[in-house]
C-alpha cells in the first residue's frame, strides 16, 4: 500500500507507530520517577527572602555575591528570571550516585538496593541541567564533576541538553593519586570533568598556563607579554613535515641584513632561506604564506644567525595547548581540598570538598574578569573561595551565585561560615592570620506563596514578597529613605532602583519626585500592575532618565500556568 493511499487516520496512526520506536540515545524510567519537587511547583510559587542578618559587605564598588540555602530545582527556576543568558561558567559537582546514600530523592536516600537508583538519578539532573542551559551565555561553558559510576549516563544526557556539537571534552582529574586502597581492582585515582559550551562556535578558552612547569619555561619577553621561541620549521618525523607531502609550505623567505624584515619576494640585500634543517633535509614551514606574513606583521616572528645560516623563530606567547589529563598536586583533593576547608573551620565538617586549586584553574581558563560563576551544589562553598580567589590574583571582578540546600545544616555551618571566613580573613586551626579575599555577600533563602484562589489576588501576593528577588537581580540592596510605603527605592554606587510594590498608583508622583533627586544616576523603576502586557509608556514621558519595567515577565507567565 502506497502512503498517498492511506487515509488521514491511518497517516496518524503510522506517525505515532514510528514515533514510539526505541531511538538511539538515554532511556529510562522517568515517569515512574518523576520528582515531587514538580508536583509541589504547581501548587507553591518560589520566591527569594534575604536574610539581612548575614549581609556582608567589604567593598561597596564590588559586585556582589549570592550564597541561596534551598532546593536548586526551585533556585533554578528564579534565576531564569534574573540571570537569563548572563551565566559564563557553571561549575557543578553533583552526586555520583554510588549507592552510598549520598543524596536523596522525593525526600528518600537513594541507596545500591533501589532497582530504580539510575533512572531517579537521571531525572534529578534532567530537570536541572535542562534550567541550567537557559542560564548560560552565548560563550558560556558547563564544567560538570562525576565519577566513573555515571560518567556514561551523563555523558549522554549532557549530550541530549547541550548538543553532542557543542561537547569541548572530557577531562581526567587526578585527585588522589595514591589510589584508594580499598578497592578490589582498580584503586581509583581520577575523576572526570565533562566540558560543554553553550555555542561551541562562540567559545574561547582563555590563554592561560595552568600548568606551572610548563609555565617556566616561557622565560621570554616583550610589550605583548611572555614568550618563547620555537623553531618555524616544521620538524617532527611525520610525513607531513616533508616538502614532497606538503609543497605548498615550502618556500623561500627573504631576510634583511638585520634580521628585522622579511619578504615573500627576493629583494636585494636580503637573504633567502627555506625550511631546510642543518642537515640539509628539506622540510616544511608550519604554515601557509598567509599566515607566516600576518605573524611577522604582528611582530611574532624572530630571525637569529647561527652557524648554519638564518634560522627563523615563531613566538608562543603564554599559553598552552589544555591537556584532557591533569595531573597537578595541588588538585589532590584531601590535603587541597579536606585539610584546606578543616583549616578554615576548624575541624572536618564536609565529607570530599574538591580543592580550591583545581576549581580556580577551571575559573581562569573559562571566565572574563566579569563573569558571573554559578555552582548550584556547591556543598562547602569551594566554588565561592576560588572565584575570590581568583579575583585576587588577576584584579577581576567575577562574582558567583552559590546554591546548597541545607541538609544537616551545611549551608548555616559550612558553607556561609566558610565564605565569611575567607571574605573576612581569619585565624586557621594551625594558628596562623590568613588575610581576608575582600568581596561581598548576600544570603538567600527560597520560600514559597501558596497558590490562590484568584489569579489577581496572587498577584498582589506577589508584590509584597517579590522586592527581595528584583533587588537579587540588580544587584542593588542598600535601601534608601522613601516618602511612601507604596514603594521602596535602593543605591549603589550611581545606581538607583525604584520598586512601585503597590496597585494604587496614588504614590507613583512621589516616586517620581524622590527619583528626581539623584540626577546623575542611573534609574530603574519596576511598576507592578495587573494588566500582562505591562505599563503604558505614555503615562511616563516626562519621567527623565528613568528604565521603566513592569511586573517581572517571568512571574506572570509563571502565574498564568498557575490558572490556566
């Protein structure tokens, strides 16, 4: 039967028939383990509460930091809200699932006994990971720890979100390098980094050496930074490196008698050579006429006379080709991650921190000095001490938003006193002052508004709980004096920021003239109202220098859901 044949009916039916084939890629059980946490979404609104209380601030030009104590589900979905497409790294050390009970799931442990362990863990990361996506920059990347017991799943998984395209790779981590000594086979020394970015197209890694061996040996200099030299003629065994397999880069180059001008065309006065080593094999040069004359106009290749003739140089600035296998000790994991946090604070209260060196490389090679770091298991908080970390050595500006819910306390006992403590400086458990990071902190803690029975009545409920989020998303807390409960107006710097948190718009002509006072500021007013499609610019036109917002996009599609 042909399909021209077949009636609409059947078309469907064969559509669906096909549809429903096992395709390449993860499967699971993911309906029989659907999270709680989804069905509670549909009922409570999440909103952000901070606790003032726990404020810290050292320097008020600083960007500030988030620590959120509460569910990542529900932090994700506020940060969809506030930070859209402005995430440049997320650094992510969730749980392995080993079936030790390290984590739980719709409020159980998940232990080696349960038939469903995979299937619940794939559905935990699903939903955040997919969050998560919406979160990053065009150049952002997702830097994900895991161990060999879900390094396939995820893989495929992170595969499925971010695009097999968009994979930058697979990085080996040894953090033990003694081995554990009680495994039965393998003592397991490593760990794995899964590396994807938003738009793989669109992603650099920055030119840093990690490596700090490698590091020495780049014992040059000039205006442009350190360098070192390294031979312009290709000079490995392999075929390629031949003239009869690449002829196109053998040709000659003219040099000045000062060794300081180079030609493609014979000149007078100046001397040929070609890639021709002291043996009198030919070779090739490592690149294209092209490319050599765009390097020698950059200043980036060096002539020097040695015995044989002129022999040319191709500056490598300081950098490095990143290897998939890091080696490093200062990423071992108990004396630069467990000792480091114990000296902190003061005994152990966090079981396999990752160290702070490992996670300040992975900052240095994947941020700008501005990027906003987002590490939503943050456990301990070492996500947090390397961005400060970091923005010490090179003078950056990064800042981060550390989420953890607060399991035995961690985030009331670890992890913010951990932060106050490198923020502030402190005395370590061997006595020693440690100096403090500098920087600025603000703690979050995620609640809810339970569902109404009206959609305009829970949009007032909204406006009385949401000041506390548009603050978090500006980045602006210091609360100036208002003329007017109907709204509140806050500072930093030359930034003001009005939220109209009232439906009686009465008060919005004081708003204005209290505004009118900072006149070289920059002004953002949020005006709440009932109506979708926002605010009426005309009734603001003489409202100078003022970028009028009405009630958060995201909020009212959020309650729209609700009561549709």
């Amino acid at each position: 039967m042909k399909i021209e044949d077949l009636s609409k009916q059947e078309l469907l039916d064969l559509v669906k028939a096909y549809e429903s084939k096992k395709k390449y890629g993860l499967v699971w059980e993911e309906e029989k383990t659907r999270e709680n946490l989804e069905k509670d979404g549909v009922q409570f609104l999440p909103i952000l509460t901070e606790f003032k209380k726990k404020r810290i601030s050292t320097n008020e030009s600083l960007p500030s930091n988030y620590l959120i104590e509460g569910d990542n589900y529900f932090a994700l979905n506020l940060l969809r809200y506030t930070h859209s497409g402005a995430i440049d790294l997320i650094y992510i050390d969730p749980p392995y699932n080993t079936g030790a009970k390290d984590w739980k799931y719709n409020n159980d442990y998940v232990d080696s006994e349960d038939s469903y362990r995979h299937s619940k863990w794939l559905s935990f990361m699903k939903n955040r990971l997919t969050l998560s996506r919406e979160l990053l920059s065009e150049e952002g990347f997702i830097a994900c720890a895991i161990d060999h017991n879900e390094l396939f799943t995820l893989g495929i998984l992170m595969d499925t979100i971010f695009g097999e395209q968009n994979r930058i790779g697979i990085v080996s981590v040894v953090h033990k390098p003694e081995g554990r000594n009680q495994e039965k086979f393998f003592g397991t020394s490593n760990e794995f980094l899964l590396v994807y970015a938003f738009n793989k197209s669109k992603a650099n890694f920055n030119n840093v050496v990690i490596d700090e061996e490698l590091k020495e040996r780049f014992d040059l200099e000039d205006d442009k930074g350190k360098y070192r030299l390294k031979n312009f003629i290709r000079m490995t065994d392999g075929k390629y490196s031949l003239r009869e397999s690449k002829p196109h880069f053998f040709y000659p180059i003219y040099v000045s008698k000062d060794l300081k001008s180079f030609s493609l065309n014979k000149k007078a006065g100046y001397a040929e050579t070609t890639p021709t080593t002291e043996k009198g094999v030919e070779r090739t040069w490592k690149t294209t006429k092209e490319t050599f004359v765009k390097l020698a106009e950059q200043g980036d290749i060096v002539a020097i006379k040695e015995s044989h003739g002129v022999v040319l140089y191709e500056k490598l600035r300081e950098n490095q080709v990143i290897k998939t296998h890091w080696i490093k000790k200062e990423y071992h994991a108990y004396h630069f991650g467990t000792k480091t946090l114990e000296e902190i604070l003061g005994s152990k209260q966090f079981d396999f921190p990752k160290s702070v060196h490992l996670i300040s490389d992975i900052i240095k090679l994947m941020t700008k000095p501005n990027s906003i770091v987002l590490d939503f298991f943050v456990g301990s908080g070492t996500t947090g001490h390397s961005v400060l970390q970091v923005n010490k050595e090179d003078g950056g500006n990064r800042s981060f938003i550390a989420v953890t819910n607060n399991e035995n306390k961690i985030c009331e006992e670890v992890t913010y006193p951990r932060l106050e403590k490198v923020i502030k400086g402190y005395k370590g458990k061997s006595g020693n002052i440690v100096p403090g990071l500098g920087g600025n902190l603000n703690y979050f803690k995620t609640s809810f508004l339970k569902k109404s029975l009206n959609a305009d009545e829970m949009k007032i409920r909204v406006t009385e709980n949401c000041v506390d989020l548009l603050c978090f998303k500006e980045g602006i807390f210091n609360e100036e004096h208002s003329t007017s409960d109907s709204y509140k107006i806050f500072k930093k710097g030359d930034k003001v920021l009005g939220i109209y948190n009232s439906f009686d718009y009465g008060d919005l002509l004081k708003l204005k003239n209290d505004l009118d006072n900072y006149e070289e500021s920059i002004k953002k007013v949020y005006v709440f109202t009932f109506d979708n499609s926002g605010l009426n610019p005309n009734d603001f036109l003489d409202w100078k220098n003022v970028e009028l917002e009405p009630i958060p996009r995201k909020i009212l599609e959020i309650i729209g859901e609700l009561y549709a």
